[in-house]
C-alpha cells in the first residue's frame, strides 16, 4: 500500500484513500515542539479491517519519526496499545 502523507507546522496525517477517492484509513499528529509529535488518532475503515493497515499506518509513522529523529507521544489507544507490546518502539517514546 502507497500511503500518502501530509505534513505542516501544526498537524500531519498518513492516510490512504480509495479508487474514488474517499479515505478509508489514517493515522494522525500534532506537533507538541520541533522534535515531539503527539500521535492523535488512527482509523481503518471496515472494508480494511483485518487486514493490518492500523500497523502498516503506524510503521510508516515510526519510520518518518525516526527519519526525522523525532519522538511520539502514544495519545491514541491503537498507538498506546502497540507502543507497550512492541518493545522496538520504546526509544520513540517522549
């Protein structure tokens, strides 16, 4: 999956959207400071669940925060669950 990103000075998104158009996945953040986001929400639309999109959502969210050595305040419920399974990702954590 091709996921599309929009990012500026206050929020961003990771998001994918269908043949129409129409959104049918997304992970969200708020830049807390230049070097912290707060990962807000994530949701998957049904015809995807299942599927491990919600993973593959956060995985690219992981990979740009790592990229940009930034660190990720786990707000969301998806985001919080997986942070505290996934032990690779604790040097993420702010």
């Amino acid at each position: 999956m091709q996921f599309q990103h929009h990012n500026n000075a206050e929020k961003g998104e990771f998001f994918l959207n269908d043949a129409e158009g129409q959104r049918i996945a997304e992970i969200t953040y708020v830049w807390r400071d230049t070097s912290t986001i707060v990962a807000d929400h994530t949701w998957v639309d049904d015809c995807l669940r299942g599927q491990g999109v919600a993973r593959q959502l956060l995985d690219v969210l992981v990979e740009y925060a790592r990229e940009k050595q930034l660190k990720i305040v786990p707000v969301c419920s998806y985001v919080d669950v997986m942070f505290k399974r996934d032990k690779s990702l604790a040097d993420l954590r702010a």
